[in-house]
C-alpha cells in the first residue's frame, strides 16, 4: 500500500521541524527552507533548460546540496534529530568557485552591469539568482534573531548567487544570445 502523501497535521496552520517542535506555517524558518525548496525548484528548471553535460550535473549537485541545507534549516538546534542528516562542507563552496572560474575564463571581461534578459534560459537563471539572494537574506534574518544558521550555509548561498550570475552568462554565450549592457540614463 502507498504511503498518503497527506497527513493533515499541519491543517490548522502548523508544522513540525525536524526534531518534533511544532511552529506557525508562517515562522522564518519555514519561510527560509520553503524558498530553498523554490529555489532548488528554479535550478531543475533552469537543468531543463541546458543541454551541456557538465553543467546538468553540476546544478544536480547543487540540487543535492539545497537538500541539505533545507533539512538543516528544518532542523531544531535545541533537540537532537533522530535521524543522520547530511553535512554541507567547505569542499561544497569551492566546487562552486571552481565552476565560476572555469566559467569565467571563457568570458569576455566585463565592463557594464548586466541587465538580464537576452533569452529565455538566461532570463530564467536570473530569476534563479534572485531567489538565491532572497534566501541568503532570510537566512541572515534568522541568524539575527537567534535562530542557529550554519556559518556554510550563508557562505554557499552567497556563493550560489555568484555561479548563478556566472551561468547566466556564460550561457548566454553559449547561446549565442546578446549580452545587455545597463546603459544608465543620464
């Protein structure tokens, strides 16, 4: 028999951390790993998108490690959880930095901000940035309000933005789509 994918726990507006702790749908927290589930969303769209090999399994990868920074984020720091989660690393921020300077050696130098847009897959992977930079800011607001946030999670995150830039891109390129240079009225 399948297991029910509804419970209904959580039909009064709760929902329970990893750990047991029950809080509002609404807690920071929840709203900071719900948008690492939308942003691990984002990047399985961009995959989509692309066609390179080693790029599909590089955001695989990054899937993966979203993975485990929301089950850390969905974890009370006060109660030990009965299961073995997995651990981000530092070796996870400097497979990104890796990857941005491997991209970045295939690029012209930039001298302009950037607007996105050019095409499609490249408009998409901003919006994938954006919602990485959206999430890094939550996770500093739980950090400011006592919430314990792994000191690596803000890190990749921050890092995760500059790859995502980086992709867009490098993807352009690779598009064959016009980068557009920001051109400031003046």
């Amino acid at each position: 028999m399948a297991i029910k994918i509804y419970t209904k726990t959580g039909d009064k507006g709760n929902t329970s951390l990893i750990g047991g702790t029950k809080v509002p749908k609404n807690d920071i927290r929840i709203e900071t790993y719900g948008t690492v589930d939308e942003l691990n969303s984002w990047i399985g769209l961009i995959n989509d998108q692309l066609t390179d090999g080693n790029l599909k399994k590089e955001l695989k990868e990054i899937q993966d490690r979203l993975f485990t920074i929301g089950s850390s984020l969905a974890t009370d720091s006060e109660k030990e959880p009965k299961m073995k989660l997995p651990d981000l690393n530092s070796t996870d921020i400097q497979f990104l930095e890796n990857s941005i300077d491997v991209m970045t050696a295939e690029l012209p130098a930039m001298k302009n901000f950037i607007l996105p847009g050019g095409h499609s897959t490249v408009s998409f992977i901003h919006i994938t940035r954006c919602v990485c930079r959206r999430v890094e800011r939550l996770a500093v607001n739980m950090q400011q309000h006592d919430l314990f946030v792994d000191e690596k999670v803000i890190q990749y995150l921050n890092r995760l933005s500059d790859y995502l830039f980086t992709l867009a891109r490098y993807a352009a390129q690779k598009l064959g789509a016009e980068e557009i240079a920001w051109k400031p009225r003046i």
